[in-house]
C-alpha cells in the first residue's frame, strides 16, 4: 500500500499537537504516513501522542550549509528530470516576487525532498501554507505528484496574497480549521469549493470529564489559581494579560501560572517585575501534556488573551482552550479569529476585545470574585465543547479523502 508524505516546519513540536493528534488518527484509520520536517526539534519534552506514532521522518536541511553535498546531489538529480523546467518556473516566479535566501532555501530543501522521496509516496499533504507549503510545492512538482494543505493561523495572515494565491490555485484541495479562515481563503482560489473547513477539534480521551464539587474560592482568602499554556509570543497577548493584573484591585488574592517557552519569556519576566507582580506569577517554561492537564485540573480560571500583531499573525482555535473547557475549566479570551467560533460570550466563557487591558482588568475581577458564574460558565463549556468540537469528524473526513488517492 501507498503511503502520503505529511510535512511540517518541525517534528515533534509541543505547540502543534493538534497535528500530532491528526497524524496519529490518519495511522489509526489505516492511513500510512511518512512525516516530512523542515527541521529537527528544538522543545524539551514530547508528547504521549508523538510516542504512540509510527510513522517514519525525513528530516530535510534546515539550511544548505548544514549539509551542502546532500542539497548538491539532490539538485544535480533534479536538472535531470523531465519535470525540472516547470517546477524551476515555479520557483523563478516566485523568486522574482521575493528574492531573498529564505526562498532559495525552500527550493533546496523541494529538491532534497523530491530526491529523497521514496516511490511508495503517492500524494504530499502540507500543514500550513508558508514555508513548509513553498518546500512541498516544489517537490510536488519536480517528482510529479499531487499535493494538498492544511492551513492554519499564522500562515494565512503573515502570508503575502500573490503568494497565497499561487499555492490555494496550484493544490488539488485544501482544508482548514476556522471558518474565518476558510472564509478568506476561499476569496483568493479561483475554485473555492477546493477548500473546505474541518476544525481540527480534540482527542477527549486524555481529558477526564469534570468531576467533584467546582471550587469557591474568590479571591478574599486562597489565591485564585489563574492558568495560561501558550507560547510566549506576541500574538498571544500576555503583555497585556500582566498589564491587567497589576489593575486588579489589592483585596484580591490571586497567583498567575503560565506554561510554555517562546521568544519573549524573559522579556514578560521582566514585565512582572516592573509590575511588581513577580510574587504572584509562576513561569513553568515548556511542558508535558501530562503536566499541563494536571496543572488544569487543579485552576479556577483559564486566560487567553490572544490578539493580532502588526505583521497580521494571529492565533486561529487554539487547542488549549478547547483542552481548558473540556476539564470543565471557566475561559476568558478575546474576540480573534475563530476564538467566537468555539466560546460564546457570557454562555460558554467570556470575551473581551483583544489588546485591551481595560476591558481584560474587571472581566479578572469579575470572575475571581464570582465562583458560581465560573462553575456555570466551565460546566456549559465542558459539554459543548465534547459535543461539538471532537477529533473524530475531521479525522474521518480526512481519512476517507486520503483513502480514495491510496
């Protein structure tokens, strides 16, 4: 049997299991894979799932100096190719709207790709529509194979729209997981109905249901336990997260956790202390799923205040959401994306407009001092969430198109 090539930017990586979850459901519908990495891992734990996939890596050059002889192999093998003229247009064109290293790169890596590619390789399938969709798409090209996406957050809206429409009108098909983004993509294709939207949805078996009596804390004696898990990024938003914690009022007690590595980790350290709030703030760096959930179970309050940079990057359905509100965890979040799409303001959690600490402050202290409206509010989102945003749908769909290309 055939088998697709699934490429990432890196494998494993803690922040894309929702990838790891996909690629280990494809495996358990019977859809044999071969993972393609654009680079090797850098995060310092994996998760049980990336223990229980089988699939092979190929593990591309992250750049042509780390390996220079295998990209020249690969390039003298593909001048050989009846299929080089085109797929080296495809680059040219590209090139000519962005000459820089970066896209020289991509097409090193497309031919160490295609030349490493082994022949039980039938299709090629891309998480995200930047760089690992630009290396895909010269592979797919140079080996003479079809090629499909999944597109995501970042991807589509840091992405130039000259270049978005070359690959959304060069695919077979393509999925993605809000229908903000299937809405915007679907402007650029001159085929719209090649794009669809599957939401990538949770794998609940790892999530226990609520159970036991909701916590009554409110601030007055314990601390408020007050949980994030995301990358410390800037479309994520914790600059803002500490700005309203330090408005909080003083009669309020509470302690900030936050788990996940990232760029701007110290510098939202030394946010914290400016503050005055370094007491009252724990930072985990990265983590196991298994302490992740561990750490939820035990929270009041989950807060996401994610929002949009000035480069256009913003999150799309985070995973940690759907994973806080199906511990029966009350969320706050703002209104980006696809973010409304999963939570309902004042039914399933709460909203605030994002990169507004002065709307962020009292929707805090609202719900610190309000045990019930959280016990209400992680109760409603529980069994949405279980009911509406399952794995399993997605995964079939996917699964079934798959089946009929092997």
């Amino acid at each position: 049997m055939s088998r697709i090539a699934v490429v990432v930017k890196g494998y494993p990586r803690l922040s894309e299991t929702f990838i790891a979850q996909e690629m280990l459901g494809l495996e358990q519908r019977g859809i044999p894979i071969l993972i393609v990495a654009l680079r090797k891992p850098y995060d310092p734990f994996i998760h049980e799932l990336h223990r229980q996939i089988k699939a092979d890596v190929l593990y591309l050059p992250e750049y042509v100096k780390d390996d220079p002889a295998r990209v020249a192999r690969a390039k003298r093998w593909a001048e050989k190719q009846p299929t080089y003229a085109s797929a080296k247009a495809l680059f040219d064109a590209d090139y000519a709207q962005e000459s820089n290293a970066g896209r020289q790169r991509r097409w090193a890596q497309g031919c160490v790709f295609a030349h490493e590619l082994p022949d039980d390789i039938s299709w090629i399938h891309t998480h995200y529509l930047h760089t690992p969709c630009s290396v895909s798409r010269y592979a797919a090209h140079l080996s003479d194979r079809q090629w499909s996406f999944s597109a995501h957050a970042k991807d589509i809206w840091t992405s130039e729209e000259w270049d978005l429409r070359a690959k959304l009108n060069d695919s077979a098909w393509g999925v993605t997981c809000t229908g903000v983004n299937a809405a915007h993509l679907k402007g650029l294709c001159d085929d719209p109905d090649k794009i669809e939207l599957v939401y990538h949805g949770l794998d609940f078996s790892g999530f226990p249901e609520p159970s036991g009596a909701p916590s009554q804390r409110d601030g007055s004696g314990e601390p408020i336990r007050i949980v994030s898990v995301g990358r410390a990024v800037a479309k994520k938003g914790y600059d803002d997260l500490l700005t309203a914690l330090a408005q909080l009022p003083d009669t309020l007690n509470w302690q900030f956790t936050h788990i996940g590595g990232g760029e701007l980790s110290e510098a939202l350290k030394a946010q914290a202390d400016q503050l005055g709030l370094s007491e009252r703030v724990i930072w985990r760096g990265a983590q196991p799923r298994e302490t992740v959930i561990e750490t939820l179970q035990r929270a009041d309050l989950f807060v996401l205040p994610s929002k949009i940079t000035p480069s256009g990057d913003r999150d799309g359905l985070p995973n940690v959401l759907m994973e806080a509100q199906s511990l029966g965890l009350c969320c706050l979040s703002t209104q980006v994306s696809a973010i409304p799409e999963l939570i309902t303001n004042g039914q399933t959690g709460c909203l605030v407009a994002p990169g507004a600490p002065d709307a962020l402050a009292p929707a805090l202290a609202k719900l610190i001092v309000e045990p019930e409206t959280r016990a209400t509010l992680g109760r409603n989102a529980s069994a949405h969430v279980r009911k509406a945003f399952s794995a399993n749908p997605g995964l079939d769909h996917l699964a079934g198109k798959f089946s009929k290309i092997l």
